[in-house]
C-alpha cells in the first residue's frame, strides 16, 4: 500500500470511528466494510465494523469476521466483541463459555469481566455477576470502575450496605466522578438517608449541571424532607425550555410522599410553568 493509499485509510477510518461514536451505525459499518474489503485483517476497522452491526442488532452477521480475526491470534478485545454478538445472537450459552475464556486469560483484561458479569445480570444471575466483580477486584483491587460495578450489581442484589460501602471507596478514590456521586446518593435515597442523599446530589450537579435526571431525583430527595418549595424550584429547572420533560417531573411530583398529583397534564405543566406561565400557588 502507498503513502497515499496508506493516508486515505487512515482518514476513512478516523471518519468511521467519529460515525460510530455518534451513533450513526449505517455510516460507520459502510466505510468499515470498504476499509476491510481493501486489508482484511485491519483489526481496527473490524471492531468498528462489529460495533456498527451489534448497534443496528445485526449481531449475527458480525459472528463470522470476528471467529476468524480470533482464530488468527490471541486478542481479548476481539474475543469479548465475540462473546457479546453471540448473545446478543441468542446464543447465549457459547457467548457466555466465550467471555468466560477470555475472562480467564492472563493477564487480565478487564472489560471481559464486566461484560461477562453484565450479561450474567442480565440473565439474572446476580449471585455469579457479583462473583466474577470480586474475582476481577481481586486481580486488580485500585480498579474504581470495577468497585461502581460491584455497587450497581450489589444494589440490583438488594445489598444496599455492601454497595454503599463500595461506593465510598469509589468516592474516596475519584471524588470528582459523577456517575459514583449519583449511585452512591441513589443508594442513600434508598436506605432512608435523604438529606445526605441531597447533599450527594447537589455535589454530582455541581460537576454536572445539564443532568435532568440527577435533578429530578435531587428534587424527590428534597420532597421527602418536606423541602416542598426546594423540590418544586429543582423541577422547575428541569422544566426550563424542556417541555418534553413535563411526564419526568409529573412523576416525580407524584411518586413522593409528601408530593402533589395532577389528573390533567395541563394543570402539572401550569404548575411547572412548562408553557412560560408562572407557577400556580398551592
């Protein structure tokens, strides 16, 4: 291959990657597609390739390139992409046997783990998931996404101390992650703690203010200290130039023990001030 040649493939795969990332699934598998018809064992462009196929749930024809590129050599990325199209395939059993050979290679690579353990869940085996959290945690303990992981299982599992605690140690590791913040608050919220799952909530705003949906739970927080007028001003926000947001914060209004619940969409959108009119009084 020429320089030139070279350089052209080099830019169509960046423009494929950028197509990937924004969901543009079509676009991404065609210049794949060219990409490999020209260097088939680009394994840059098979991942894009596969990725493209499994976002269109065209897990099936991503099968057959990916068992060759993993029959050419030891490469556990390809080998998790494997394990992932054959479940998502409906053939759940070898995806599983697939993830948890690579899971099993050495050293570790890590996402092969959560895969496996994501799919494990997803099945509803919670008490495996978490098994195979722990045994990646124990092959690499300062992992701060494997502790989130093990809290999201943990609280699916019902573990709510379990998963609190392994969400503090998270915190303490990354303080400035918001996706830890907001599952350690949701913990929190579940256990009763309202007012330091408030305050947990105010901080994940703080490092992320254009999440509605942390400001929503923000807001029933808030609604379950009796912060009515808290609550009511945080849905408001959400509520500001989003109208399409008006069921999101109707419910919340509506879920809380100490809420308001409106028969006519409405008269919640008057209240909110989702039209520009000022709220209603109580």
């Amino acid at each position: 291959m020429s320089k030139a040649q070279n350089r052209l493939q080099v830019q169509a795969l960046q423009e494929a990657i950028h197509a990937l990332r924004a969901r543009q699934f079509a676009r991404a598998e065609q210049i794949a597609a060219s990409i490999l018809r020209t260097s088939k064992t680009d394994r840059a462009a098979l991942l894009v390739f596969a990725h493209a196929l499994l976002g269109q749930q065209r897990a099936s024809e991503a099968i057959g390139p990916l068992e060759k590129a993993a029959l050419r050599g030891s490469d556990p990325e390809l080998e998790m992409l494997l394990g992932a199209a054959l479940c998502d395939a409906r053939r759940a059993a070898e995806g599983i046997a697939q993830l948890r050979k690579t899971a099993a290679r050495r050293p570790p690579f890590l996402p092969a783990f959560q895969e496996l353990a994501g799919r494990l869940a997803k099945s509803g085996q919670l008490g495996d998931a978490i098994a195979v959290i722990e045994e990646a945690l124990t092959l690499s303990p300062d992992s701060v996404d494997l502790k989130l992981d093990l809290a999201r299982l943990c609280l699916q599992a019902n573990d709510r101390a379990r998963a609190r605690a392994s969400l503090v140690t998270a915190r303490e590791a990354a303080p400035g992650r918001p996706d830890i913040l907001i599952e350690l608050a949701w913990a929190l919220f579940l256990d009763g703690d309202y007012a330091e799952a408030a305050a947990t909530y105010k901080h994940a705003l703080g490092l992320r203010p254009e999440d509605t949906q942390t400001r929503a739970n923000l807001a029933m927080c808030l609604m379950e200290m009796g912060d009515r007028d808290g609550a009511e001003a945080a849905l408001r926000t959400i509520m500001r130039g989003r109208p399409h947001l008006l069921s999101r914060a109707a419910y919340t209004l509506a879920v809380s023990s100490h809420g308001r619940f409106f028969f006519r969409p409405s008269d919640a959108a008057k209240f909110l001030g989702a039209n520009g009119a000022g709220a209603v009084k109580p």
